[in-house]
C-alpha cells in the first residue's frame, strides 16, 4: 500500500471515529433474523433521534405480549451510550403489518416519559430496533450511590393507544438507571470535568494533548481521583501524579494508542474516558465525554501521531 493510500485510509477512518463519537470493543448489530414464527424480514429506516437497528433474533427467553400479539424489549448499543438514547425492539406477531407513528417509554425509574416518531412499517413476523432518547433517571433528593429501582414494569406506548409490556431481558433499565443516578450523586457533590485550556505539545518526541482535570468538591463534600483510562485511539494519563494542584489535575491525552485502520474505523467511544474517584468516602467509577470542541483538539493529536495530513 502506497504512503498516499495509506494516509487517505487513515484520514477516512479517524474522521469516521470522530463522527460516531466512538470505541473500542464495539460489537456490530446482528443481521436481519426473522422470530421462529415467521419468515418475513425488515429492513432499516430513519427515525428521529437515529436510525433504528435491523430486524434481529429474539433473546433466549419468553416475551411478554399484548393480547393483540405485540412485545417489546430494549437494547443499548455502545453508540447509543453516547449518543444517549437507547432501542425499544418491538416484536410484531400481530397477524398483519403495523405502522409505528410515535412510541412513548413510561417508566417510574425516567424523570419523565420519553417519545420518539420514528413512522416505520414493522412487518408482520419481524422485530425492529427504534431508538429513543435517553432521559434522566429520577432518584432520590439528594441522589445517592445506591439508588434502588423503582417498582412497577415499564411499558411502551405505541400510536397512542397499544400498551406493550417491556421485558427488560438485558436488564438495560438496569444498567441506565445506575449510571445516570450515579453521575446525579457526583455532580450533586462535585464538579467533575475537562479543563477549558488545551495545546498539543510533544512529550518525548510524541504529540500530546496537555491541559486539566476540574476534580472540585461541592460545600462540605470531598473529592478525589483514584485512577483514569482512555480510549484504543486515545490513552489519558496524569502528568504529575493523581494529587490535585488545587482543584485540578494536570493530564496529557493521547501518548498512547492505535493508529491502525480497524481500531481507527470501529472505534465507538473515542472520546469516553473512564475516572475512578473517591467521593465522601466511596468508591465510584463514572465516565466522563470530551465536549465538540475538546473533540477537535483530540482529533488533532490522532492525525498527528498516526501520521495523517
């Protein structure tokens, strides 16, 4: 492969990164599978907060159904981590087609319920991932490290009138209720975020990103930082040591990481760094995400360290 080649593979994939806000170990969505019960496929169509996921295999359990014939369970995928929403995979064994105008998530655990119109024919037979916007859990006031989940199921909505019973077989409720509780619990006790001045240096001949962590503690509340990963692309790593020089934590971004063509066109979290802290006396691990202009500066030090103008 030529040098011209290379870096036109290159630029095409660290810009492809970049789009999807990215990571890693992302797995690929399943190809189209029809449920046992039929033969029938669908196909993808956009919505309005994202493209729904193809028609996929049930889980290995029994969903729970409308009398009509209609299930839904959910899935979330690394990109949807980021982008902050999350599939309802509604399973049509209705008899006939269904046209889904508008879905609505009702949930005691959200805030508030969540809506997306994503106008898509369901076939007869198939399933389809249509995603929905991520809203806020609702915990405790203040919010706490061990928020329990709410009672009662979660339902969706679908055209305003059919109520279709979630069975959360991949416990995502779960999983998102933990994680938005958790940064509730933080932020109510600390500012935890990137730093406002940034400039690429180099660092034993390597380009860096140099600038800071704001580890600030809230009123009588304490803070500490116990440990930092990156990303495949983009390794994070404290400069001088974890101790704060005040209320920040001096990091370089990007002396590490892979420029090769795989890891640069399937990464998913690019610019999702991992934090463990120490918050009034417990352990927590959370995640915090580069703004879009932190982004542009750390895409500078991807084309720069993988050699690509």
């Amino acid at each position: 492969m030529t040098h011209r080649c290379r870096a036109a593979l290159l630029a095409a994939a660290v810009a492809a990164a970049g789009a999807g806000c990215a990571d890693d170990a992302s797995t690929a969505r399943p190809e189209a599978t029809p449920p046992a019960t039929a033969a029938a496929t669908s196909t993808a169509a956009t919505t309005t907060t994202g493209a729904p996921g193809p028609a996929v295999a049930p889980p290995p359990t029994t969903i729970e159904r409308t009398a009509a014939g209609l299930g839904a369970t959910l899935q979330q995928w690394r990109d949807d981590e980021v982008a902050g929403r999350f599939q309802v995979r509604v399973d049509n064994a209705t008899g006939s087609d269904l046209m889904v105008d508008s879905i609505v998530v009702e949930w005691a655990g959200f805030a508030a319920p969540t809506r997306s119109e994503p106008r898509y024919l369901v076939g007869d037979g198939t399933r389809v991932d249509l995603a929905v916007a991520l809203p806020a859990a609702r915990c405790s006031d203040p919010p706490s490290f061990d928020e329990a989940l709410p009672p009662g199921p979660p339902v969706v909505v679908v055209n305003g009138t059919e109520r279709v019973p979630i069975t959360d077989v991949r416990h995502v409720l779960d999983r998102v209720h933990e994680r938005s509780c958790t940064q509730q619990a933080i932020a109510h006790r600390a500012t935890v975020a990137f730093g406002p001045d940034w400039e690429l240096v180099e660092d034993g001949g390597d380009p860096v990103l140099r600038g800071d962590l704001v580890v600030a503690p809230r009123s009588t509340s304490s803070v500490a930082l116990r440990g930092m990963n990156g990303s495949v692309l983009l390794s994070i790593e404290p400069e001088d040591g974890l101790a704060p020089a005040g209320d920040r934590v001096p990091v370089l971004v990007g002396r590490g990481g892979r420029c090769d063509p795989h890891a640069l066109g399937d990464s998913k979290q690019t610019y999702v760094f991992d934090l463990a802290l120490v918050v009034d006396g417990t352990e927590v691990d959370t995640s915090i995400v580069a703004e879009p202009w932190l982004q542009a500066r750390m895409g500078e030090v991807i084309r720069a360290r993988c050699g690509i103008s």
